[in-house]
C-alpha cells in the first residue's frame, strides 16, 4: 500500500474512533427544560434589564460579526492567493531562506498579519463592553492583555509550526502519521500544562481562604467522591465585573478555580450552587472528554491535511509546490479557518449538553433548586448575558444552555422531572 492509502486508512479509522468516542461521552439525553417554563422564567426578569442586555449584544453584533469576517477573508486571500507565500518567503529571506526561519518567523508574520487587520475591531468592542461596565480594564491593561496573549501564541504556535515543518522535512512521505501522532500528543500535553504554565500569566490564583465556606466547598466535594485538593480564586475583578467559575487541568493539575468577583457578588448557597456544577464536569470526566475529542480532531485535521495536499489546483492558487512546506502556511491557516467555522456549531453543541449535564450534577447534589435559579438569574445580570438570545446566534455560538433553560431546568427538576 502506498503512503497516501494508508493515510486514507487512517483517516477513516480516527472517523469511526471519533464518532464512537462522541457516542460513548456526549450526553445526548438532555434533561427536560420546557419551553413553557423557561417564557415564564422570561417574563419575571426585570424588563429594563432584558432589554438592557439586548441593547448591549446589538452593539457588540457587528463588531463581532465584521471581525469573524474579516478574519475568515483574510484567511482565504492568504490561503488562496500567493501573498501568504510571498510573506513567509519575506519573513525567512534574512536568514538564507532556510526552513525553520520560514516556518517559526513566518507563521508569526501571517497570523500577525490578521490580528493586526482585525485589531480595530477588538479594541471597538472593547469600547463597548467597558461602556456597560462588564470590562474595567483601561487601554493599558487591555493592551497588556493582547500582547501577553500574542506571546503566548506566538510561542505555541512557533514549537507547533516548529514541529510540524521539521517532520515534513524529514519525512516527506509519511509525515501525516508522525504530525497525527504529535498534534494528538500536543493536545495532551496541553490539557496538563495550560492551567499551571499559561492560565497564570493573564490571572493570579490563590488558594480560597479558610473558613465556612472553604470548609464547606470541600466537605460537598468529598460527599461528591470528588477528590479535590484545593478551590482556587482567581483575581478577575482586575479587568472585570462578570462571574465565572471552571474547572481545568487533568490528573495532578486539575483544579477548580472561582472568579473573586463570584465570592463578592453571589450568596455562599449560590457559591455552592456553582460549585456543585464544576464538581459535575470533574466527576464526569469532562475535561478528558473535551480532550479526547480534540486530540482525535486534532489527528484527523493533519491527515486531512495531507490528502488535500494532492488537491493541485489548490496548491496552484496558494502558489506552493506541496502543503509540507512553510510556504504553505498560509493555506493551512485557511483551510484551519474554514474547519473552525464549519465544525463550531457542533462544538457548540457538545458543549451544551455537557453544561446541562453539569447542571444537572448541581441540582441533585445540592437539592436546591430555588438557590440554583437564583444563582442563575445572578450570572445572567451580571455578566449582561441574553437570557433568550436568537434562536440561530444560540445555535452557532452558544457554549452553555440560555438562562431562560437553565432556570427552566431547576423548575422541571423541582417538579421531579429528570
Ligand atoms: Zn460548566
């Protein structure tokens, strides 16, 4: 067999472990949240305030919107035109036209190339969401934000383009089984070593001081079977009013971290509420589910690259000889851009059923749906979120369940609905 049919082999292999893998881990049954429930729900949140929030995503809209496009299209023209080419070329010329410079110095320059173009578009949003008072970062602390986030991408990115160039290089013929084999590996590595090496640059994280609530969020975790070392508080109220909490990391490095500004603003019961809910995605696994999926997607993407890289007329218009070489960076990035946009609702949706699941968790392990509403109707307020946001937008974005279905849900749950 050659090369390319063993790859076609693969890629068929990784499709059935992927759709076996969702199958076993996606909880695809979702606990009732009718909609009649969640109108009522609705109708009862302060009038001003729905309408208020709706003010503020109308703004964001076509910011949000123009940047998506504009970073899709700059993709493509990078990707589907020579000019990507052309750019890597530029950026390796000082250094004797050699492969890693083009590989590490001109992926940089592309990606620079879009983020600088879209920047305008950042920085209006970013105009918008301190002018409702959830960001109260100044251009300062914003602009520190973007240039750590830079570095950190530009890193990454550099080993991952690093890599990849240097198995292309060494194996012209089988490179798709290493590249398979390391971008799976990579999102491995990733899940440990993200919340103990990146999430400390943006946040400072300390241990949740002692006292009833501590001791209270440990006892819930271990009556869970949780095994949890420490609740982590994150020093978000630098840059933000919003409320959040996670969950992160595998194995040793897995952690739950609670914004200080939940601490502030919300009730303990409702800290607990919260809690109980990243207790669900750590007791179900869902951190290694999400990476499990995007370790096998992560795999396919390189071997489908590979296979669209006998695509000529493709290469002809990115004006590379083979999708291997740093020139073709710029087509990977549009190719890249192009699976995001098309595999993102999917995501989304994965994501919800998993949210819901986790809400579940909360519900039945604290027995408190009354709390788990209002707890609800908090994050909602305070994070300016949507309560019932447009059917189409909630379908292509949206990572966890409306407020209307979440509250909705505690009231079904109240009534013995599961
Ligand atoms: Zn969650």
């Amino acid at each position: 067999m050659t090369p390319r049919m063993w790859a076609l082999v693969s890629f068929g292999v990784l499709v059935v472990a992927l759709v076996v893998v969702a199958a076993l881990t996606v909880p695809w049954h979702r606990a009732p949240a009718p909609r009649a429930d969640q109108v009522a729900a609705l109708g009862q949140l302060p009038a001003e305030q729905v309408a208020r929030a709706r003010r503020f995503h109308a703004e964001l809209r076509p910011g949000s919107y123009a940047g998506m496009a504009l970073s899709l299209l700059v993709a493509l023209v990078l990707g589907l035109t020579p000019i990507g080419a052309r750019l890597v070329e530029l950026a390796g010329r000082p250094f004797g036209d050699h492969w890693l410079a083009r590989a590490v110095l001109g992926g940089m320059l592309v990606v620079l190339a879009g983020e600088l173009l879209t920047l305008p578009l950042a920085a209006w949003r970013h105009t918008i969401v301190v002018r409702y008072g959830i960001s109260i970062q100044s251009w300062g602390g914003w602009g520190a934000d973007l240039l750590k986030s830079f570095a950190v991408g530009a890193v990454l990115g550099g080993l991952a383009l690093a890599g990849f160039f240097a198995v292309t290089h060494a194996a012209p013929r089988w490179w798709w089984a290493f590249g398979a084999a390391g971008a799976a590996g990579l999102v491995v590595l990733l899940s440990f070593v993200l919340p103990v090496v990146v999430e400390p640059i943006f946040n400072k994280f300390t241990a949740m001081p002692d006292g009833p609530l501590r001791t209270e969020l440990i006892a819930l975790a271990a009556a869970d079977g949780v095994p949890v070392r420490d609740v982590l508080v994150a020093d978000a109220s630098r840059r933000t009013r919003a409320v959040n909490a996670y969950v992160s990391g595998l194995g040793p490095t897995r952690r739950i971290v609670v914004y200080d500004t939940l601490l502030t603003e919300a009730t303990p019961e409702e800290v607990v509420s919260v809690t109980a809910h990243e207790l669900g995605h750590a007791k179900d696994g869902d951190v290694l589910t999400g990476t499990l999926l995007g370790a096998l997607g992560a795999a396919l993407a390189v071997i489908a690259l590979y296979l669209l890289g006998s695509w000529a007329g493709l290469l002809r218009l990115a004006g590379v000889d083979s999708i291997g070489e740093p020139r073709a960076i710029g087509l990977l990035l549009a190719v890249a851009a192009v699976a995001g946009l098309l595999s993102g609702p999917g995501q989304a949706f994965v994501s919800r059923r998993i949210e819901a699941r986790a809400d579940q968790h909360s519900l039945a392990l604290t027995g408190d749906p009354a709390t788990f509403e209002a707890m609800q109707r908090r994050l909602g307020t305070l994070n300016l979120s949507d309560p019932d946001p447009p059917t189409w937008e909630f379908l292509m974005f949206a990572s966890h369940p409306s407020t209307v279905q979440r509250m909705a849900a505690a009231r079904a749950y109240a009534r013995g609905e599961r």
